[in-house]
C-alpha cells in the first residue's frame, strides 16, 4: 500500500537533477499557469459582474455609444450565450491549467515511488489554486466592483463568444431541450410555500407593509369575491320609483360615483346609475325619467376568483359587479377599487369618510365593527384565523360569526366566550350587531 513519503524522504521526491532546459522549461510553465489562472479569474469574476448590475448601473453603462456599449448590451440580452461562453472558456483554461500543472510536477517531482501521493498533492494544490485565486477573489472582487469589471471585460468576453460561437450554440441548444422537460415536470408552489419564502428571503430591514404586498400578490389569484365584495347590509341603492329630487338627495348623501338601481329589493337590481351621467340634468324636475340614464349591470357569482375579475374589468372598461348568491338573489357588490385594496390595502380618496377601522385599546383588547371580515380582524389582531373555522361555517364578517355561535341577535353588553376570546357587544340594532369589543384573555392574564 503506498504511504506518504515524510522525514529525509521528501527529500527524494525532488529531483536533484535539473538541467538549463528544464529551468527554462519551469518558468515557462509557471508563467503559463498565472496566465491560465488570470484568465480563469477573469471568466469567473465577469460573471458575477454582469450579473450582479442594477437597472441603474446598466443605463449608466450603455449611455455612451460604442463598441463597449454594444458588447454589454448584446450579453445581457443574451443571458444563456453569456453563460455558455464563460462555462465553455473556463473549462478550456482549467484543462489549460491541469495539463501545464502536470507537466510542471513531472520535472520538479519525481513521484514514482509513490504514485498515490503524488496524484494526491497534484490535485489539492491545482484545486487550491483554481478555487482561491480563479473563483473565489475574482467573484468577491467583481461583485463589490462590478462595474469597473464590466468594462474591463465587455469586449474581450464578447470576443471570446465569437470563438467559441459554434460550442456556445450547440450548448444552449442542448440546455433548451433539458429546460422545456424540466418545465413540464416543475413543482409547483402553494401560496403557503411562497408566502414562507418571502418570510425567509425579505431583508431584516424590509417594510413590513413591502411584505404585506408580496404576501398579498401570492394570495391574489385564490382569493374570491365572497372574500371583498361590500356585504349586502352595506350596499347604497335607489329604488327606481323614486322621484328625480329624490334620487339626486339620495347621490348627494351616498357620495358615490355609481350606484345601482333597485325595483322592490336588491335582489332585483334593473341597473347601475353613473352620478357623472346627471351633470347635465341637475336643473331638471320630477317630470324628468332618469331611468332613460341606467347602464346594464354586470353580475358576477361569489365564487368567482377576482384575479379573473380584474381582467374582466380591464377588458370590458367597467369598475363595478353586483355578486349573486346561489338563488340569484344579490349578496353582495365589488368593485375596481376593492380589488386593489386587495393588493395594497385601504385607500381613501376625497371623499372617503375619515373613520377608524377599528380600535386598539392595548395590546390584547380591541373594538372592531360589527361588518369588519374575520380575517382582517385576525390580521390586525395578529392571530391565525383558522382559530375560528369551527364556529365561523359560511360568516365572512364578525357580526355573522356572533351569530352563528349565538344563535339569535345579542342584547347591548352582552358577553360571548369562545376558547381565550371574549366579545363584548358595544353597539347592536333591531337587526346585525354593530360594534364589538374583543378580549384576548388569556394573552393578558399571561
């Protein structure tokens, strides 16, 4: 079995005989090798320079005109030539490197006794030298100047993609084919996956509201309308027999911008109204017929996901959708603006009442409206909704969930327990409970 050589044998794997031919024939090699290995850092360190600019950093590059300018603009469109050609060149100069390596050894060393070791030693310190100086400095380095180091190599990167063009085809060719099959068979990722990605990827610095929008993105399109949409109690309408005065009291008062038209009940809506359609007859009496104004109205059932219904907006110019129930009765309304809130949460505009969404008394007791969705309640609360699923059924909002785990309307300061939650009831009517008060108690008996 061969052994290290060690003590006065070390001595013996050097040979003793060199000749002027073989010291010429070192320096030769080893100039060779830094060349091999300036080229190695070069390829590596080009890499992660291209890759690493910014938007900004590539405007400030390609503002002045040139051959410079062309061979950076043609390898960044071009992410997977530029790929090939750096694989491919730094295959070529590594091979370059291991084969001047040993040649080199094979006129300092004489290993013959002990093949093993030798081999061995060849390899750590090609590895050695490949890694520190051929990958690992020139990355770092290119990375904090990427830059400088873009221009330094553009055209000579760009040139080597010209030699290497035949190679470079064939392997991105090749990569193509690998790619499209690796598509097909790709995991795909749940929302609970991306929605922890973004968790273990945002910088510690992030906004929380950053994340908040990411989060919100992800969950987009498994979102429905039942989830947004204005609940039915909530809904501003105008009986189409109505006068013209007032229907015009009714808009002033409502200060919406559309609102549908009614015969009887909600549930038989003949149409939306545009208040911007009334500029014009605002001087007119009761003899006039508004209703000659209405617009079709476009319904749209609560399953439906509102990524879909979105691009229905986009395409057929509308900002409103009257969300039928299972009957065909109407159980809802959505609009344009509460699918963005969706995204980037509340917005309010000049005419948008100034009212507070809820009430944080501390850090385990809040007041919430009685129409606040169980899971935005749970978000300001900071809980997991799945909290309530058993006693929630088909509730979206907290004055439904009440009910539900009450089974009639509750009276004013009437308490409700459920696990460490305790609610409150602040404000109720002849119909839905208004305002609620939530304890988190065990939370604040900790």
């Amino acid at each position: 079995m061969d052994e290290p050589p060690s003590g006065s044998y070390l001595l013996q794997i050097i040979n003793p005989l060199l000749s002027s031919s073989d010291t010429l024939s070192i320096a030769f090699a080893l100039i060779g090798i830094g060349v091999l290995v300036f080229l190695s850092a070069c390829y590596s360190g080009s890499e992660n320079a291209l890759f690493s600019l910014s938007k900004l950093n590539l405007e400030e590059l390609l503002e002045t005109q040139g051959s410079r300018a062309n061979a950076i603009s043609f390898l960044v469109r071009n992410p997977k030539r530029l790929l090939a050609t750096i694989l491919i060149a730094n295959t070529f100069v590594n091979i370059g490197v291991v084969l001047v390596n040993t040649y080199l050894f094979s006129i300092v060393f004489n290993f013959h006794a002990y093949p093993l070791f030798g081999f061995l030693f060849e390899v750590v310190v090609v590895t050695f030298v490949l890694v520190l100086f051929g990958e690992v400095i020139p990355k770092v380095y290119s990375f904090q100047y990427n830059m400088k180091v873009t221009k330094l190599l553009a055209i000579p990167l760009y040139y080597t993609y010209k030699f290497f063009q035949p190679l470079v085809f064939v392997l991105e060719k090749s990569t193509s084919i690998i790619d499209k099959r690796i598509t097909k068979k790709g995991h795909i990722l749940s929302a609970d996956e991306l929605n922890h990605a973004i968790e273990i990827t945002s910088e510690k610095d992030a906004p929380k509201q950053e994340k908040n929008i990411l989060k919100s993105v992800v969950n987009f399109g498994n979102t429905n309308v039942r989830q947004i949409m204005r609940q039915r109690p909530d809904i501003v309408g105008v009986d189409i027999e109505c006068t013209f005065k007032q229907l015009m009291l009714q808009i002033v008062d409502s200060g919406y911008s559309r609102v549908p038209v009614y015969e009887e009940s909600l549930d038989h809506i003949k149409g939306i109204l545009f208040t911007k359609d009334l500029l014009q007859h605002i001087h007119e009496d009761d003899s006039f017929d508004w209703r000659t104004l209405l617009r079709d109205a476009y319904f749209v059932p609560e399953s439906k996901k509102i990524d879909d219904l979105l691009k229905e907006f986009q395409t057929k110019r509308m900002h409103l959708a009257i969300v039928a129930d299972e009957f065909g009765g109407t159980s809802g309304l959505v609009s344009m603006e509460d699918i963005v809130e969706e995204i980037f949460g509340e917005i309010q505009d000049e005419f948008d009442e100034d009212e507070h969404i809820y009430t944080r008394i501390n850090n385990y007791t809040f007041v919430f409206e009685g129409k606040m969705l169980i899971n935005d309640m749970c978000r300001y609360m900071e809980v997991n909704p799945e909290v309530f699923d058993e006693i929630r059924n088909d509730a979206e909002t907290l004055g439904g969930m009440l009910l539900e785990l009450n089974s009639y309307l509750p009276k004013l300061g009437q308490e409700i327990k459920f696990k460490n939650f305790s609610f409150k009831i602040e404000s109720v009517d002849t119909r839905k409970i208004k305002r609620v008060k939530v304890t988190i108690e065990s939370s604040k008996n900790a």
